[in-house]
C-alpha cells in the first residue's frame, strides 16, 4: 500500500510537469495552423519513453522513479487526445494532405523515435560493457 | 502574467489528475500483452476533448477551466509515447497483425470518438436553442 502511494505522488508530480512543459510548448506555437506543437511534444516524448525502456533494461530502477518519469512524465508531456483533435479540425477543413502527413510524421515519427531511443542505448551499452 | 501563472496551475492539477486516473485503469490491466490500457484512456480522452471543444464553442468558459480539462486533464489522461512503445513492443514480437490492429483502433478510434463528442454536443444544442 506504501508502495503504491509513492508511485501515485510520483506519477502525479511527473503527469503535473510533463502538461506545464507541453503547455510550455504549446503557447509560442498557438497560431500555427498546422499543429506542429503536438508533432514537438509527441515525437520528443516518444523517443524519451523508448531510451528510458532501455535505462530501465540495463540499470536496475526503482519503481517510483519508472512511474514518475515514464507514466507520470512522457504520458503527460505527450498526449493523444490534442492528436485527434488537430487531425480531426484538418479533415473539417478538407486538408486532406496535411492530414495524412499530420498522422504520418505523428505516428511513424513517434514509433520510429521510440526504437531509435531504445536501440541507440543498448547498442551504447553492447559497445561499453561496463 | 496572473493569468499565466492561474493557467499553469490549472495545467499542473489537470496534469496530474489525468496521469493518476490513467496509472489506475494501467494497474490491473498491466499484465496484458495487446496494449488495452493505452487503449481505453485513449479513446475516452479524445471523446472527452472532442466534447469539451463543442462545449466551449456553445458556452463561454474561463481560460483557465480550459487549460485545466483541455490541456491538464486530457492532455495528461492520453498518452502518445506508450501508444509508441506499446508499437515498438508489438513490431519487436512480429506481430504485424495486432500492430496494424493497435494503430488502426488507436488513431481511427481516437479521430472518430472526438469527431463523435463534438458533433454530438452540437446536434444536441442544435435541438435546444434555450
């Protein structure tokens, strides 16, 4: 039960400071008609999430500290909802081209940083087997 | 400059209420393979963002009440960095299958239950003009 409560403050604080730095993001690029404020906190959480998976993997991590930075953190900095809404207000615009590049970079982008996060640090790790 | 600072504020609580009511619906589905945790807060974020889109649009709301649902709660409540390591476990594993599967009720889902919340809220005060 102990246990438990830590990880909830921790993933509270980290969900807290992950939505103030996406807000943070947000704010300069408010006008922009194409969201590139969610492609940003996206992709940059994404690759963050993948190279703490493989932290985690190669150090021995507590668990209050995976939930805080990786549930708490990247679930907060990151966010689907604002996705499928500025992909939602582009096909009501008929933008069908930005559109499909918007969930292309999104999701291939955030995939594809996601592995490169993981896979960098392992092979870091393979070449510094300290 | 105090409206910014009542903003952040809303953003950090919102934050993280959303990251703790997500870590809960995480916990008891922790153990299962196809990724429905990520799924669940996904699909209801954006049916509930869709919503709040239409609400504000029909009623004045403050800018903080919008910055604390919208970018806080919602915003930390989805997560794109799990949607692209839950991918990133499923390409990993081969199969091809339920990543398509994943992606598909991910982005289809997330897009139709915003396009779904906000329409509804329209046709509904469309039929109430009070």
């Amino acid at each position: 039960m102990k246990t438990y409560f830590i990880n909830v403050i921790a993933v509270a604080i980290g969900g807290a400071l992950g939505a103030i730095l996406r807000f943070s993001v947000d704010l300069p690029l408010y006008d922009t008609y194409f969201p590139i404020n969610t492609i940003i906190v996206n992709l940059i959480g994404s690759l963050i999430l993948g190279t703490l998976t493989a932290i985690y993997i190669i150090k021995d991590t507590r668990e209050w500290i995976k939930a805080g930075l990786g549930v708490g953190f990247c679930g907060g900095f990151t966010t689907m909802s604002a996705l499928a809404n500025d992909a939602f207000v582009l096909i009501e615009n008929g933008d069908i081209l930005l559109f499909t590049l918007y969930l292309f970079i999104s999701f291939i982008g955030g995939i594809g940083l996601a592995v490169l996060g993981y896979v960098s640090l392992m092979k870091w790790k393979a070449g510094d087997p300290s």
